[in-house]
C-alpha cells in the first residue's frame, strides 16, 4: 500500500469563498479517482506547528495507481488551472506500509454511489432445433461447444463457464431468450442489490438449479417486462480459453427492447445500480456495468418486448470481417451490416435467424471506461438521428439497413 499526504496552506490574500471551493473539489476526488481509499481531510488543530492550515491523506494499492492519479490529465489541470494559484505552502509525503490484509481489491474502493453487477456473462435461449443452433453459434459466432444433451447446450466464449445456454423447446417456431445473466464483485454487492429489489417490492427468486452449482452465491429477479435477471457471484472459470483462433473475447451485453420503457430504466438503474452511459433522446439509454463497457445493456423503447441482440466482442476487425465473409460464403443472414457505433466506437455487423434466437453482433474495439471516467463521465443527450448510432450514415434520415 502507498500513503500519499500533502499539507497546503492557502495563500493570505485568498477570498474564503475561493478556499471553499477548492476544498469541496478535493472531497469530490474519492469517486473520481476510484483507486483512492481511506481518504480523509480536514483542518490543521496542532497547537506546536501552524505551518500548514490543512491535509489531506489517502491510501492507493501501488505506486502505479498513485502515479495513474498524479499524471492523469484532470488532475495535472487542476493543479496548473485551480490550485497552484491559490496555495502558498505546501508539503508531499507519499511512502510504502503493509496495509492490514484484505484491504486491496474491489471491495476497498473509496465509493459513494451504490455498486451494481459487473459484467454480462450469459443469455438462455429456448430454441426449437438444438442441433441446428449449436451449428450456427460455432461457425458463425466462434462459440466452443463444452456440454450437450437432449434437454440443454452450453457454448463459451472464453474462460467463463459459459456465454450462451441453449434450451431445447421443439414446440416454438422462433428462439426466445428467457433470462440473462450478470456476475457481481462481492458477497457485499450482491446484498447491497437484493435490499434494494426487496425495498422496491421486487420479488426474490432463486437460481435456475443449475446455474446455483455453477457459482457461489446469487439470485434472480424477473424485470418489468419478465425477463429473468440472474445475479451472482464467483462464477465458474475454465483455466484456458477455447484453443479456437477466430472466437469471441467475451460476451458485453444485450440490447432490450421494451414498451415499458420508463419502468425498465428505474429498474436496472435504480434497483440494479446501472449506470447511464449515453441517451439517444425519447428512443434509447445505454447502461454500463462495473466492468466499465462502454454499456453492458441497452434498452430500446419499443411497441414490443423482446431481446433484440447479443453484442460479443471479436479479438479484432479482421475477426470480425473473418467472421463476415462466412456469412456472406454460406448465405447466412446478415440483418446489418458494418455498423460504426457513434456511442461506444465499436464497427460491427449483425447476424440473424429467426430460429437461432435474438441478432448476434460481433464488434472490435468496444469502447471501455477509465476508471476515472467510470466514475465521472456524464450520459451524453443525444438527439434520434441515424448519425448518433452509426457514424457511417451520410444524413439524418438515413434509417435504412439498421
């Protein structure tokens, strides 16, 4: 662990407003800079050395996070824009001490706001041919197939048990996917999100049976518009990935539709601790997770409810136009194709049969948050135009090919 300490001193001349408001900026660093922890500050009561009116004294894991900090660019612009003008004096002691055990990691984060899940790690998909769908995944998404029997198929992405569980269910035409899963960081978080649900009368429902093996701890929550939103913890890990070349790196999110749009927002944000990302005005918000995507979920206001997508992101472009020119050999349905997402930088395409289930996008370089920006950024207002989903669209009435 580092303790980083400074001792300042306001210079005579500085109005008291001034002094209050740089103080109320450095209270603001905690969330922030999310590595920061323990942090504390307050006015010098030393009655032996009145050098220095005030300190301020926080804890980070490693030098690098002290020094990710320090030479991060908001920081260095409030030192040469706010605080060099106003300080007279000031002192900076930053050394190594053994922090007490279990004090590192997520859970140490210094944070006000409350945590939500991390990451999105699978959808359940009923599909009417099995067989058939497991064919689909592997060619064209890159899926490794790992179980299969008559009743349900689980198919990863990478080291993570699993990213897709297929369900057998002969008597529907077209696939549906039925629940969705998200790990979370901690024992703690998990709670924190279950007295929220269990505060705002949301019903507590178990695991699927076998999803309760494959992890620690977790439960299930059905959202607005009856989608099953498991949550749980220690989720099972294979030690290598899939030794499979052109494969997805993981599995980011899905994309919601609703007509219950409203409600669907307070739900994952206020209930679950999602996080705005961006908002395409009266038409869509996209959500982040703590693993800072750019969005782990997307909702869509829409005259219906259905999952719409499922984003997995390819180890590059050419994985992806690899992945293309299968689609385009075997005539395989591409519903959009080369998308340059505005909102979160990622190019893509989108495949989709009916039968197999929701579009299957598969996108290079997903836009992922600093951790300072993970706990800063601001959810963009953007206006409904074709433009602020793809930046490809020559002008804004161009709907066509979504």
């Amino acid at each position: 662990m580092i303790r980083h300490t400074l001792l300042f001193r306001f210079a005579d001349e500085v109005p008291a407003g001034t002094r209050q408001a740089i103080l109320a900026e450095l209270e603001t660093f905690p969330e922030r800079y999310p590595a920061m922890r323990h942090w504390s500050m307050g006015e010098n009561l030393s009655s032996r050395d009145q050098t220095y009116t005030h300190g301020m004294s926080v804890e980070f894991p490693d030098e690098q996070e002290l020094l990710a900090y320090l030479n991060s660019e908001s920081h260095e612009t409030f030192v040469r824009e706010k605080w060099r003008p106003v300080i007279a004096d000031q002192a900076i002691v930053a050394y190594e001490f053994a922090g007490p055990e279990g004090d590192a990691g997520r859970e140490g984060r210094v944070t006000q706001r409350p945590r939500g899940p991390y990451g999105m790690e699978y959808a359940r998909i009923e599909v009417p041919d099995m067989q058939a769908t497991i064919d689909f995944l592997v060619y064209h998404v890159g899926l490794q197939l790992e179980q299969h029997n008559d009743e349900y198929a689980y198919l990863r992405a990478d080291i993570e048990h699993h990213s897709i569980e297929l369900i057998s269910a002969p008597e529907r035409t077209d696939g549906w996917t039925t629940a969705v899963g998200f790990s979370v960081e901690s024992e703690e978080v998990l709670e924190q999100i279950k007295q929220r649900a269990i505060a705002a009368g949301r019903e507590i429902l178990p695991l699927q049976e076998r999803q309760q093996a494959l992890c620690d701890n977790g439960f299930a929550l059905a959202d607005p518009d009856g989608l099953l939103v498991e949550l749980f913890t220690e989720f099972q890990e294979y030690a290598e990935p899939p030794s499979l070349e052109i494969r997805p790196l993981d599995l980011v999110h899905p994309f919601l539709a609703t007509p219950r749009y409203e409600e669907m927002l307070d739900f994952y944000i206020n209930v679950l601790g999602f996080i705005p990302s961006d908002h395409i005005v009266g038409s869509a918000t996209f959500l982040r997770c703590e693993d800072r995507y750019h969005h782990s979920l997307a909702i869509q206001k829409n005259d219906e409810h259905y999952v719409a997508h499922l984003c997995f992101a390819m180890k590059s472009l050419d994985h992806v136009m690899r992945m293309r020119a299968r689609a385009l050999y075997k005539g395989a349905p591409i519903a959009s194709d080369i998308v340059n997402h505005s909102a979160s930088t990622s190019i893509a395409f989108y495949l989709h049969d009916t039968k197999f289930g929701p579009r299957f996008e598969l996108c290079d370089s997903h836009r992922v948050f600093t951790p300072e920006e993970h706990e800063t950024h601001r959810a963009r207002k953007m206006p409904a135009d074709p433009r602020n989903i793809d930046v490809w669209r020559p002008a804004s009435d161009d709907w066509g090919r979504f």
